[in-house]
C-alpha cells in the first residue's frame, strides 16, 4: 500500500495534537513518511496545531505543500489534546485512528506494529505500554494502579499512544482531559483491549506541557469517569440510597431524641439539629436522584436517535454505492 492522497479512501489516520513542537514536527513527519509508506495499509497523518506561538502553524503549511499525505487543522488557541483528538477526528478519512505525540518520544516507526492486532480484527484498541525510563514513573504508576482498581481494566498503561477503531470515538465524550480515559470508557461500551510494547525516548527538543498541577485534575476527572460509568446510567442508585440512608438515620435519631426526651426528661438541642440536617439531606438527595434519572432518560434518547440517524446515514450510503 502507498500514503495517501488529500482525497479518497484511508485505511488508518495518525492523528498528532502539537503544541509548540516547532523543533519536532519536521523530523516527525519525515519519519511518519518512512515508516507508513511501506505499511501494508494506506494512511494520512493529520497534525493539529493547538494555538502554538512558536511558529508551528507556518511550518506545518510548509509541510503541508510538501507531503499530499499530511493534513493540518488549527486551532486559534489552546484547547488541549482531548479538543485536538476530537478536530482529528472529524477531518480524518480511516476507519482505524492512531493516537501519536509530535514530541519524538515514540517513533513513529511502531505505528505499523500498533495498528496491527486492530486490522486484523483482534482487538478494537490497542494501548502501548511504555518500555524505557520515565520522568514521571511514579505518578504515573499510582494513576493506572488507581484505574486497575476502579475500573478493572487489566492493561498496564493507559494514557500512553494507541491505536483504536473509528467507532471508539463515539462513545468517548468529548470533555477536557477526558482522552486520558479512552481505553476505560471504551472497555466499559464492551469494545476489546489489548497492550503492546513500545519504546520510550528522551525528549529531544521543547519542554513537557504537564506538570505537577495537572495531578489534582486527573484525580478529579478519575473520580468523575468513575461516577459516570458506575452510575451515569442509574443516578438512583447512588443518590436514592444514599438519601434513603441519611433518612433513616435521621429517623431512628429523632425517634432517640423523643424517648430521650419524654422518657428521661432529657432535652438535647443538638440532636434536634441532627435529625433536621439528616432528613433534609436526605430528602434533597432523593431529588437529586430524581432529576438524575430524568436526565439520563433524554441521554439515553439522544443516543437512541443517533444511532438511528447513523444507520439511516449508513443505509443512504450503501444505496447510493450500488
């Protein structure tokens, strides 16, 4: 198979976010070249310039005119790789997606080797797992332990490069960060994972765009993925049961504070107090579940609707071919 063109068919597209990487991206794409146009599939890469201030844009137009396999989108300002991922996509022609750093911390060379297993049918997401020293290992580490444990995707790491079906990006939402969590969003819609080995290199030029900061984000946004998966679909269940709990424990404290009160004549003001917050967070609770479900019906109607819609889209489209 050869490279693609800026027109036709595409078997796999390489989707790269940039950010400042101004020293990279001339390597990258020279190296993206080597190891695709000998692919047995055809391929594009798509580069995603996200608000850089360095000069990337100009450089990537340059090498747009250059290479009919490269194709730019461009964001005004920065957005992040999540919004990135997304821009990709919606321009992208493959039916199979490689998530890619401009950063030459992986090579490109392994592309072939991650697309693989999703060719041939043996998995719908490949995630790499990083071989080599890491800066941020331990950090790193107490993420996919956390993940292991919450989620129960048995994969080593998951916020490395990968290779994934089309499909998977419609069931990804399309929130800040939230790409970090696309192999246990994809695990939990019943799509197949799978890991494979790959190479980690110094950075050879521009500096990390994470640092410490970004720990307390990912923690919370764990926290949120696994709030929406355990109970996105079933809000009652949380907020019911626990505004149940709360109620019932508001209850039997009131019931305490009568007895306590008519039949030892002792008065306590605070546990009057108790029993108010009790029942009312209880009650506030119950509603909250209430508006829950009556959101997570209009979700699942919307997805309902889209489905329908693709596969009308996909019924006119099979008609106008034949």
């Amino acid at each position: 198979m050869s490279l693609a063109l800026k027109t036709g068919d595409v078997d796999v597209s390489v989707l790269v976010p940039a950010k400042d990487e101004v020293d990279n991206l001339a390597e990258f794409v020279s190296q993206c070249q080597a190891a695709l146009q000998e692919a047995p599939f055809s391929s594009e890469l798509v580069i995603v310039d996200d608000g850089s201030v360095d000069g990337t844009g100009a450089l990537l137009e340059s090498l747009a005119d250059e290479h009919d396999f490269l194709r730019v989108v461009t964001h005004r300002s920065q957005r992040g790789i999540g919004d990135a991922l997304k821009s990709a996509s919606e321009v992208a022609r493959g039916r199979i997606f490689v998530f890619y750093p401009a950063d030459l911390q992986f090579l490109p060379s392994e592309i072939p080797r991650l697309v693989e297993p999703v060719r041939t049918g043996e998995a719908d997401i490949i995630t790499g797992t990083k071989q080599g020293d890491y800066e941020k290992a331990f950090v790193s580490g107490i993420y996919n332990r956390l993940c292991r444990w919450l989620f129960g995707v048995r994969v080593t790491d998951l916020n490395a490069v990968k290779a994934y079906r089309r499909e998977v990006m419609d069931v990804v939402p399309s929130r800040p960060d939230w790409h970090r969590f696309m192999v246990v969003v994809a695990a939990a819609d019943g799509f197949r994972v799978q890991e494979r080995p790959v190479t980690l290199h110094p950075r050879r030029s521009g500096t990390s765009k994470f640092g410490l900061g970004r720990i307390p984000v990912g923690l919370t946004d764990l926290l949120s993925v696994w709030f929406q998966l355990r109970f996105g679909r079933k809000p009652m269940l949380f907020f019911g049961v626990s505004g149940a709990v709360l109620f019932i424990v508001g209850f039997l404290v009131g019931v305490a504070a009568i007895i306590l009160r008519f039949g030892y004549n002792i008065g306590l003001r605070p546990l009057l107090d108790l029993v108010l917050v009790l029942v009312v967070s209880g009650i506030a609770l119950f509603g909250f579940g209430f508006v829950g479900e009556m959101l997570a019906g209009s979700r699942e109607e919307i997805r309902s609707l889209g489905r329908s819609i693709d596969r009308l889209a996909n019924t006119l489209d099979h008609d106008h071919r034949s």
